[in-house]
C-alpha cells in the first residue's frame, strides 16, 4: 500500500500538468493484479475516469461507490517542503508529498481495502465500486459533473458514495462529513458621475459602495462570533475579496464606479433566494448600487442525518478501530455535492486522526492513519457490502 502511494505521489496530477493517464494506468496495473475488473471512461470534458468493479450478487442492492479525485493542487520545493512534493518521504512515522491527506492517500486506501475484501470473502453481496475523477480542485466541471450526465453512470447503479472528507486533528475520533456550504460569488457595483472632488454637492459612489460593503461586513463579523459555539460549516461568511475604486493618479476627481466582489458561503438546507432577495433590498437602499452574481454553487444541499445506513457503518467500522465519530459540516465544497444534487447519498470520510493540512506545505499523513485507515474502510466494507 505505501509503495502504491509513493508511485501515486510521483505522479504529477497538478494544473496543468495533469497526467491523469499514469495514474489510471498504475490504478489498471494493480486491479488487473488483483483479479478485479476496471473500466476507462472518457467524459465530455475530453479528460479520463477510471471506474474499477467488485460485482455483487444481490442486483437489487444500490452500488456502494468509494470517490476519489486525481487531481491535487500544485507544490514546489522552493515553498518550503522537507523534499520535492512530489517524491514521498517517509519521515518520523509519516509520509510526506503532495496528496498525502488531499486525497491520493485516500485513493490508495479505499483501493487496499477493496482488494483485501476480495482475497477475504469473495463476492460481496453488494456491488462496490471505485471510482477515480479528475479536476475536482478545479471545481468538478469537467470530472465528476461529466461523469453523472455520462451514460454508463446509470449502469453503476450508485446508491451511496464515499467521498473526500478531513482528518480530524484529534487522536480519539473521526470526522464525517455529511454537509457542506454553497458558493457564491457577487460583483456589487456602484454607479454616478465624475465629478470634481472639492465638490461638496457631489455624488460619490465609492461612498455608496462603502455602505453596502460595511453592511456585509457587519453580518460577517456576527457569523464570526456565532462561530465560537456552532459548527462554522452551518454558517454564512461575506468575505470580501475585491474592492475597486478610481485611480491613485487622480487624487482630486470623484470615479463614475466603484465595484466590490464578496464571496459568500451559503449553509446547508437552505435557501438561494433568501440571499439574493436580501443582496436586492441592501442594494436597492442605496443611490446607483446594483449586483451581480459571477458564479453560484449548488445550494439547499441536504444534510446527511446520523440515521443513514451508510453514516451508521461509517461509525461503526470507526468504533470496532477504537475511535468515535463526529458529523463535520464543509465550510468549502466537494465532488460529492454533485450526488447530494441528485439524491445519492454522499458522506465525506477520510479516515485519518492527524492534524488537517491539505493543500499545505509538507502535507502529510502517519504511518499509523494509513494502516488503520484501510482496516476501517475494509471494516466498512464488510458492514455495508457484505451483509
Ligand atoms: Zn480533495
């Protein structure tokens, strides 16, 4: 398995390197070993899947699906990692690279623990897939969201998914991720005319937009506070990311327009138009103050309740490895909400007790999350494939 993730590591699955090809082949290689059949899919995208099969006898159980994506963000020596990001380094007990929590990681164990599955019992009743996405940090467009509209997706028959979740940080439990936020992303702007700055009279936009991006700050910072005793994941942000406003060459003259971008995460279950509807009376408040919005995430996602079948193997797999479990809202979002959207439940999980650091500098994960993690997840495959 470590050896598995070092070749996996070495691979170079960074924008816009990409080589998604080598992965799916190291994958290929090893289920072709393994005695267990895989299947190549282009998406519309032009970008490949990979979609390997343990085939279960029981046709009429919906297909347990464990997500992983290829993809991870970009990393350089010069960042300040122990060694290049993309040669593992095993260290004190942990390794080292690029992907070692977010989430090749993860792939290698769910691809173990599918393999020992199969040396140990054979034919699950249950079918179990494992299914490898590309360009989920780069939103999913052109991974997973392709992967559902592609038409061998319904031959999958997914009922339940396993996706990415996020170590917990914490040596006695896991975290399961059975929420997430909605994105989105508005452009405020505000409009008047230049004027000369000594004008006293004058209409000043950028004073316009001040009061609005005040006002969204001020609802930032009350979400802020309620973030000391709720889950952050479970609560709007307005962070502001972009203010522009005239020209430091012309210090005396009022500009014409003033513009503001914030992104804004939206809780789950909840509602778009409560949002946009209350952007539309705070900017109908002011003189020549409009928005628009740049790009919308999919929102009223539900939440996944600790009663679902899957949560509930989830835990108990966890509890015969000795740790508890802890539901975990995303405050970001994942492939998964590309299932939520289509009523497929969906569960985040990775199985790792270190501190969290993906996308980090010397993003690592402990020996001892690796092993334990792939009996959890072969636990959870006898729990809820084997019956
Ligand atoms: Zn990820």
């Amino acid at each position: 398995m470590i050896e598995m993730l070092e070749r996996y590591i070495a691979i170079d699955t960074s924008y816009p390197s990409y080589d998604y090809d080598a992965a799916i082949a190291l994958f290929i290689r090893q289920a072709r070993a393994a005695g267990l059949n895989s299947s190549r899919i282009t998406l519309s995208s032009g970008l490949p899947a990979l979609v390997i099969t343990l085939a279960g006898s029981d046709s009429s159980l919906p297909a347990l699906a464990l997500n992983h994506h290829m993809d991870v963000v970009a990393a350089s020596h010069r960042d300040g990692w122990v060694n290049d990001p993309f040669t593992a380094t095993i260290r004190e007990g942990a390794l080292i690279g690029r992907g070692a929590q977010d989430m090749k990681s993860v792939g290698v164990i769910h691809f173990a623990a599918l393999c020992a599955f199969k040396k140990q019992h054979g034919t699950p009743q249950r079918t179990i897939h494992l299914i490898m996405v590309p360009h989920e940090e780069m939103g999913g467009f052109q991974g997973t969201a392709c992967l559902l509209n592609h038409a061998l997706f319904k031959d999958l028959r997914v009922g339940y998914v396993v996706d990415e979740g996020m170590p917990s940080g914490d040596k006695s439990c896991l975290y399961v991720v059975t929420a997430q936020r909605a994105p989105l992303h508005v452009r405020i702007t505000a409009r008047g005319t230049t004027a000369h700055a000594a004008c006293l009279s004058a209409h000043n936009p950028v004073h316009e937009l001040i009061e609005v991006v005040r006002t969204l700050a001020e609802k930032h910072r009350a979400q802020q506070a309620q973030a000391a005793t709720n889950d952050p994941g479970l609560l709007y942000s307005y962070n502001v990311t972009s203010f522009t406003a005239g020209s430091e060459h012309t210090t005396n003259v009022i500009p014409a327009q003033a513009s503001a971008i914030i992104d804004i995460r939206i809780p789950p279950e909840t509602d778009f138009e409560s949002v946009t509807n209350e952007l539309s009376a705070l900017c109908a408040s002011y003189v020549g103050v409009t928005y628009e919005i740049i790009a919308q995430g999919i929102t009223g996602l539900p939440i996944i309740t600790q009663q679902n079948p899957l949560y509930q193997a989830i835990a108990q797999a966890a509890q015969q490895h000795g740790l508890a479990t802890q539901p975990h809202y995303f405050q970001t979002s994942s492939d998964a909400r590309f299932y939520l959207q289509r009523a497929i439940t969906a569960i985040g999980f990775t199985p790792f007790t270190g501190m969290p650091n993906p996308h980090g500098v010397n993003e690592s994960v402990s020996l001892e999350d690796l092993e334990r993690g792939k009996e959890i997840m072969l636990t959870l495959l006898e729990l809820f494939c084997k019956k």
